[in-house]
C-alpha cells in the first residue's frame, strides 16, 4: 500500500525518539560474543565468506535468533562460512556495530531500525525481513486497577521516552480521553520511564501502579502478582504488529547477496520449526538464553511470554506506518522519511522458492 507524502514524513518521526536500548530487546549496552558456531567441515563457503557476523538480543522476542543459532540453522545455510554471533543487550550498541562495520546482520526492534537508518541519512541499513510480532502487555496491580477506567490517575512505567512502547501506551491513554505530556509523562496518567530489569523492583514496591512493556518483563510482572489488563496484540488487526526486524549493512547485501539469502533462508526455516514445533523450539530458545547469559528464565515466566510472542517472516511494514503516525498524534517531532527502508527482495525470493506468499514494503521500499 503506498504511502502518501505526508504519512512518509510521518514515519520518520521515529528518527528523533531515543534507540530502543530496552523495550524490547534486552537490558544493558554492552555486546557479549559467541564464538562456538563452527563452519561445515569441506563445505563450500557462500559468496567467498570466512564468516557472517549475526547479532541478536537476548530476549525473548528474538526468539528466531536465539532458536536457529540453538538448532544450526543459520550454520546449515551458511555451510562452509561461520555463523558468527555476537549477543547484544541493547539497540545502539548493535546500531553502532553496523555502522562501524563490526556486524553485518542483525535482529532489532522497529526504533532503533528507524533511527539508525535515518541518522545516516538513509545509507547504513535496510531492513530485509521480518521476526516476530506481540509479546507486549500492559500488567496492573490488581489490588489498584481493576479495570481500564481504575488506570487513569495512576502511575504507569514504559521502558524509555519515545520508545515503540511508550508510544504504544500515550496512544492508548488518548484514546482513552486522557490528556498526558508526552515529554514529562504527567497529565491524567503518570507515565513513569522505567528501565525494564528495574521495572519488576519499582512493581514490587509500589512506587508504580502498571507497565506497558514486552516480555519477558511482563511476565516477570505477573510473577510477581500482577495482572495482565491488556495485551497490545487485541488493538492490531489480526493480532499482528511488528517487534522485531532483521536488518543488514547495505554494503554487505550490495556485495554478498547469496549470504543475505542463507540467512533468511535460515530466518524462513526457524520459524517454520517453531510453528511446527512450540515446545522444543521454546526450550531451545531458554537454552540459548541460559547460554548468553547464564542464567534461564523460570518456567512462571517463560510458558507465558514465549505463547504471547508471534514468529513472522513478514516484517509487518504496515504496521511500522501505524507506530509512526501514533507517534505524531502524540505530540512528537517529524523528521524526513524513510522512503527505501526496506529491501524485501532477497526474503521474498527465499518464500517463493519455499512455495510462501511474498511480502509488502507498504510503499518503503528501496527504489
């Protein structure tokens, strides 16, 4: 679907929102390396590549990483070329690792896509593929709130100013008839930007009331007595908007597009063996958590946000329109647009040899 000129400049609103550090991707900023993944043994390398260097979050919305690195499925695509990894725990470093040519793909949240892509003026990334939609919650005291009408007055915690869930929630409130400053947060509700590994502690405290975040962290939320209000994937039509993309280096699609592919082949395959498989695929994915970080989430938290989660080849364009119109209709900047964000080329030959349907670049397609 086209995109107007003026819904184009909108989306480029993201631009001046902060990087999605923690929303949905993770906590901290600091990069951790994997360097296990081993190249098939005399298979042939792909496009004349030693490795390819993957990154990815360590969370569970980044369950397409998490599982095809678990299950070799991005190794088995790439052969005789290494899977590298490197696991990061928030969106700048993994924006500054592409930029500063230390990455060549990555999986990442819609914010940080958007403002590095127009940072660098439309020059550094293009977003090749789709990951996963959902996973994210508005959780409550129940003793507090016990219906959308008890949450107005209320103090309420998003993970950062302008983020894609903070965004979400000040939508949300208007749509409720609730007026709030987007930049102080205060107004009929208190909008408290909490960093997700500190929200679960400001719950437990009382010092808010609720939280509007992804998972795990709502599930961590429920664990400790909260109560989902809302899950954000019932304002979406059909349940679908996008939380994580796949992106890669332009220069890197420009001159190794055959390694592009292996990886969203691989992308397209993982997904189709978590469909196929859901209990094994979000074993392997806690696995693969426990391995990152050494420590796994329990099952109180896991079984609940990993059923939350949809994994999608479909990056979902559409959707990262609608995010962004949100966000002018909050009150927040326009900046110029992001017309050539995605190059959905590579992915959709890849689903049309798997015998899938292509996917849309909602208008943002590179020219």
């Amino acid at each position: 679907m086209p995109a107007t000129p003026a819904l184009r400049r909108a989306f480029a609103v993201l631009a001046v929102l902060p990087l999605l550090a923690l929303a949905a991707c993770g906590y901290g900023s600091q990069a951790k390396h994997d360097d296990t993944a081993k190249a098939v043994a005399g298979a042939a390398k792909v496009d004349g590549l030693d490795s390819v260097r993957i990154g990815y979050f360590g969370n569970l919305t980044h369950g397409t990483a998490l599982v095809g690195n678990r299950k070799g499925f991005f190794q088995k695509a790439l052969g005789g070329t290494e899977a590298a990894y490197a696991v990061f725990n928030a969106g700048p470093s993994a924006i500054e690792a592409l930029n500063s040519d230390s990455l060549d793909i990555a999986f990442i949240g819609p914010s940080p896509a958007v403002n590095g892509y127009t940072k660098a003026d439309g020059k550094n990334l293009r977003i090749v593929g789709g990951s996963a939609s959902g996973g994210v919650k508005l959780v409550v005291d129940p003793d507090k709130v016990r219906s959308v009408a008890d949450v107005e007055g209320k103090r309420i915690a998003t993970p950062q100013l302008g983020n894609t869930q903070d965004v979400s929630f000040l939508n949300w409130a208007a749509e409720q008839g609730w007026k709030v400053d987007p930049q102080s947060g205060k107004g009929d509700v208190t909008v408290v930007r909490s960093d997700n590994k500190v929200t679960p502690d400001a719950f437990r405290s009382g010092s808010v009331d609720g939280a509007w975040v992804p998972e795990p962290t709502a599930s961590k939320l429920v664990a400790e007595g909260g109560k989902v209000l809302l899950d954000e994937a019932s304002l979406w039509p059909d349940g679908q908007f996008v939380i994580t993309n796949i992106v890669v280096r332009q220069e890197f699609l420009k001159d190794h597009p055959k390694a592009v592919e292996a990886v969203l082949k691989a992308s397209v395959e993982t997904n189709a063996w978590i469909d196929a498989h859901p209990d094994e695929a979000k074993t392997a994915a806690n696995e693969q958590l426990e391995t990152d970080s050494g420590k796994a989430l329990p099952a109180e938290v896991l079984d609940p946000a990993w059923e939350s989660i949809r994994f999608t080849d479909d990056p979902l364009a559409a959707t990262l329109a609608v995010q962004a119109e949100h966000a002018v209709e909050a009150g927040l900047l326009e900046q110029p647009d992001l017309t050539g964000i995605y190059d959905l080329a590579p992915l959709n030959r890849v689903l049309r040899a798997a015998g899938e349907s292509a996917v849309d670049d909602a208008g943002l397609g590179a020219r």
